[in-house]
C-alpha cells in the first residue's frame, strides 16, 4: 500500500481512514479482552476451584467421623473453630483443615459423636468486622489493579493506533510571547545581524508603518556562519522580542520513514502559522532539507527533494503569504539550492562571522554574569587572548574557568584560571606524559626554537606562552595570538610566518645536529603557506598567474564548476621551484637566527625544562621586551 494514502484530503480517503481506524480498535479490544480473561482464568478462577475442590474433599462425613475419631483416640492437640472451619492440630505438629456439615456449633458436633466437650481442647475464633473487610480486600484489590492496567494498556495501544494517522502534522515547537526569556539584550558580537532582525520584528510589530510606502514584509531571513557564532541565539532573541507566535523546527524533524511525510508537515507547518499570523517559522540546520537538487547519487524519487519542493511553494507560490517570516539557520551555505536563496524565498541573507575585539568584550561580559572574578582580571587582555574564538568557545571557556576555579578550592576565578581555560578550550586539556630527560630537552629547544626566531621577526606578534606540557596530539606548543583582527597578509608577514614554523628544526638541527619527527606538523603549514604563495596569490617570480584549479563560486561557497588546472609540466616544475625556494629562504633565516642567539635560545630551553610554561612576562624578562 502507498503510504501517501493516508494524507489524501478527498472525502473517500477520510472515510477508508476511519474504517481502517475502527477496524483496528477493534481488533486491539477483542485481543486486549481475550489476554484479560486468559490472565483471570489463570491466576484467580483455577486457583479458587481448586481450594473448592479440596474444600469439598475435607467436607466429606469420612473426614468429620475421621477427625472425632481422632479425638477420641487423644491425637488432637487443638481445634481452632473459625465459623464452618476448622483448624486442627495433631500432637505430631501436623495441621489439616475440615469443614463442618451439619452444625454451626462444635460442642454440639462433639456430643453427636459422645464426646465431652470438656474433654477436647478447642477454640473459638471470633469473625471481626475488621478481618472481613481485609479479606474483602484481599480479593477485590487485585482485580482492581488488574482492571485498572489493562485499560491503561488498552489506552496506549489506541493512541499507537491514531499515531499513524498523524504521521504528516507538523512537529514544530510554539513559543507564544513571553516563553522564551532571551532577548537582543543577550546577544552580542553579531550587531549587524542583529539590527537586519530586528527589523524585521519590527515589520510584524508595525506592519503599517511600512506598507504606507508601499515596502512588502520580507519573506525571510537566511543566517549563514560557522558553528557557534549565534546563529540559534539570535533565533531565541528573536522568539523572545517579537510578541508573535514563534513556531521552531529542525530540518532533520521533516524527514520520516514514510514518502511524503516531510512535504506534509511542511504544509502543515505553514498551515499553523498563517492561522496564527503575524507570525515567524524558525527552521534550524536547514541545509538537512535544503541541499542543491539533481546532485545525489540516488535516483528515483528523493524525500528531501519533495520536502524542499514544498517550502519553496509554500514561501513564494501561488497562494500568498503575507505576514509569515521564515528564519533559517546553517553553517553549510555551500550546500544549499539556489532556488532557496532567491529574493523573495529568503530576502534577507545574513553572513555571521567569527566576533571581532569589541564583540568579544561584549560577549564576555554577558557570560560573565552570575561569576565572580577577581580584580585583577583585565578583559581587554583576555579579548586580544582570545582572537579567532566563536561566542560558544568563550562561553565554554569561562565555564571551564569557573569549574577549574572551584576545582582547586578558589572563591574567585583569576586572570591564570581565565589563561588556562582559554588554552584548555584551545588545545585540549594538559596531559601528564611520562617523558624520558632526552625527549624532555628535545621537545624544550624545539618550542625555544620557535619563541626565539618568533621574538626577533619584525612582523610576527609576540610569543604568548611556550609550553612543553602536552595537550591534543602535540608534545609542546608556543602560542602567538595575533595582535587585533586582520584581514589582509602580506608578502613579508608570510614568509617571516614560514621562517617561524621552521625555528623548531633550526634548532633542533644546530643544537643536536639531528633531526626529529615532531617537526612534521611544521613542515606541512610552512610548505602550505609557501604553495599558496605561489599558486594562489601571484607572489612568486612567476608573476601574478593562478595556477589552482578553475571554479565556480556561489554566494556562500557553492561550487558551481570545477575545472582542473592546466599546467604543462614545465609550468610545474617552475611551481616546484617557486615553492621550495620560499620554504629555503625561511629555514636560512631560521637557522641565522638561531645561530646568533644561540645564548638565548640555551637559556629559554633551560627554564621550561624546569618550569614547564613560560608567560610572556617570563620570556621577555630573558631574552627582552621586542620591539615592533
């Protein structure tokens, strides 16, 4: 059976629907009923038949003229009398239970039988109202919990039943004013993104304003940026400052075993809310959906593509629709069809990149509310610490800040817990290796290398902290934050960048006058840098030629065509040259420099050997401040 025939809107899909529904309540009764009587039979009607049955067999006139027989012959112990029951003990401490036949009192049953009741030791065991009542309980407590789960199993099976009719309704969660307690207050280091959506909860605010000059509200709004920049924040702010419905999904929740799901929630999710418009669709990860048609290796009918069929329609068809914003969030553009990014689909294409100094001050302190820190911690410092961090990897880092601060029996989280965590969200955590003294001094002149030729380039940034503590997959490491956000690199910054990635060899070279693998990593960077050189940016003596591969760029990285490059091998082996010839001129100067301050370079050596890091501080007050 197709599966889409459940969704059919026809009247004769509706009646199959419900016939199908009823016929399947049924069937779950009657083997509900059936299990139910099974389970009964078994655990209460046998059981009660039996004791009948053995009520019976000790009822009998042999059982009462065998136990006044007994009586008789002084084998009794006691008769407990409990109504028409009777409890009796031998003096072998055996016990069996009788029934009286012809009369309610038992003296009398004796002198039928010519015994003095005097002579037997027997009791009478009074029926309280209170062990009524308990046996009453007894018996009917249990049918009630057996009732009792059983319509509750029955409730569960009928709502599994219905489920499958509502395969196709939409699964986004609504968050009406007021339920969603972040605003633009919370958002910080994404300012221009944040005014375009502000503007546009400003369109659904005041839609009057705007259609006096005739502007139309704005189909949608596409965030697009690398993971942990905001992009779901803004959303929440979104959610929390519009004072519409706020309906929010996943583009992964669109999609269903069955075909024609994901096309029917959309529909239904466009349904809600533009019954409930003005009004904003949030779909987060759209790129699960959104992906460029016609480029899976799948043939047939495809799911996602039905799916991305459908909301196109539904924000730029036929039917108008007016008063519904759509916000989408990914941090995959590349990925997604043209036809989803057109104006009047999503008009409004926000990139959101890595914050900038003041975006990380900002986001800083609105992480850093709810912490005590201590007064000495500069955020200007920890800002220009933090270059190249998301608004995510400086919320972890002050958490990872406060956690360690707790760890360690601190009340206030210091600029060295901040210094820590940043390096921790970074490089990974510090890992205590078992280092013999040989790779120890290796790993220490290796990064002294690198601080040293970093210090005395006049274009590289300051030498930050040089560690030989091992985190991730690196023995040591020496950080060179950059100084402010760039955006341009020039000829000599690249090669002196080149020349500092080689000073670990130099001096491993010039000290031990040996070679080690731990420059591999180095090696790779420098000869990448020096390639793009080349190929790339028209650095080289070759002239400015690109000799990469010819492509097709969309707006947001889309390869539209790809063409390999052309190069005769003559052309080749002229980038060869070109390439080495930079990566020899930085290991020149790497090896010269090492050479002159061979002094220094024993000196930075020996203090990590003994303290592990080095600060900047403590570097500079060995080998001077550097002068730009």
């Amino acid at each position: 059976m197709d599966p889409t025939k459940f969704f059919s809107q026809n009247s004769t899909g509706k009646k199959a629907s419900k016939n199908g529904q009823k016929q399947v309540k049924v069937k779950l009764r009657i083997n509900l009923w059936t299990i139910a009587a099974i389970i009964l039979i078994i655990f209460f009607i046998i059981p009660g038949f039996i004791a009948a049955v053995q009520t019976l067999g000790n009822s009998s006139k042999e059982n009462i003229s065998q136990l006044m027989t007994d009586i008789k012959g002084g084998k009794v112990d006691k008769v407990s009398v409990e109504g028409s029951k009777l409890l009796v003990t031998y003096k072998d401490e055996s016990v069996k239970v009788s029934t009286k036949e012809d009369t309610e009192n038992f003296s009398d049953l004796l002198k039928n039988y010519e015994i003095d009741p005097a002579s037997v030791n027997y009791e009478i065991v009074d029926q309280s109202a209170a062990k009524v009542i308990g046996d009453i309980i007894g018996i009917v407590l249990p049918l009630i919990l057996m009732v009792g789960f059983f319509y509750y199993i029955m409730r569960a099976q009928n709502k599994g039943a219905q489920d499958i009719f509502s395969f196709g309704r939409s699964k986004a969660k609504i968050f009406a004013k007021g339920k969603q307690s972040v605003t633009f207050i919370d958002v910080a280091g994404v300012d221009d993104a944040k005014k375009e959506l502000e503007e546009l909860v400003d369109f659904l605010k005041n839609p009057a304003k705007y259609r006096k000059i005739g502007a139309r509200t704005p189909k949608g709004a596409l965030l697009v940026g690398p993971s942990g920049v905001g992009k779901t924040l803004l959303a929440k702010a979104v959610a929390g400052e519009a004072g519409v419905p706020f309906f929010s999904m996943a583009g992964s929740e669109f999609m269903e075993m069955l075909v024609g799901v994901g096309a029917s929630r959309a529909r239904d999710l466009f349904a809600q809310a533009k019954a409930a418009a003005p009004s904003i669709i949030f779909i987060d990860e759209i790129d699960a959906i959104g992906r460029q048609r016609g480029r899976g290796m799948m043939g047939g009918h495809d799911e996602r593509e039905q799916t991305l069929n459908q909301i196109l329609v539904e924000m730029d068809g036929f039917t108008p629709n007016d008063n519904v914003i759509v916000i989408a969030a990914t941090n995959r553009g590349d990925l997604l069809d043209p036809a989803l990014l057109r104006p009047g689909r999503f008009d409004r294409r926000i990139v959101l990149d890595m914050p900038d100094k003041e975006g990380r001050l900002a986001i800083l302190h609105i992480h850093a509310r709810g912490k005590k820190f201590a007064k000495g911690v500069d955020w200007s410092k920890v800002a220009d610490r933090t270059v190249g961090f998301s608004g995510a990897d400086l919320e972890n880092m002050l958490n990872e800040a406060a956690i360690g601060t707790a760890r360690n029996g601190n009340s206030e989280i210091s600029m060295a817990d901040l210094e820590e965590s940043s390096t921790k969200v970074k490089l990974g955590p510090a890992k205590k290796r078992l280092q013999s003294d040989e790779d120890k001094k290796l790993t220490a002149y290796h990064e002294a290398g690198h601080a040293i030729v970093t210090h005395f380039l006049k274009n590289m940034d300051p030498v930050h902290r040089i560690s030989i503590v091992a985190r991730g997959m690196s023995l040591g490491h020496t950080l060179i934050p950059p100084v402010g956000d760039r955006t341009h690199e020039t000829k000599s910054r690249l090669l002196e960048q080149i020349t500092a990635m080689l000073g670990g060899r130099a001096a491993e070279q010039i000290v031990f006058n040996e070679m080690t693998s731990g420059a591999a990593n180095d090696i790779a960077q420098a000869t990448k840098i020096s390639k793009a050189m080349v190929v790339e940016f028209g650095m080289s003596e070759l002239g400015p030629i690109n000799f990469g591969p010819d492509m097709g760029m969309g707006d947001f990285g889309q390869m539209e065509w790809y063409e390999q490059a052309q190069n005769s091998p003559s052309f080749m082996e002229k980038i060869d040259t070109e390439t080495k010839k930079f990566l020899d001129m930085g290991y020149k100067a790497a090896v010269k420099l090492i050479k002159e301050k061979r002094k220094l370079l024993d000196k930075v050596s020996k203090a990590l050997i003994e303290k592990e890091t080095l600060d900047r501080d403590d570097f500079e007050k060995i080998v001077g401040r550097k002068i730009s």
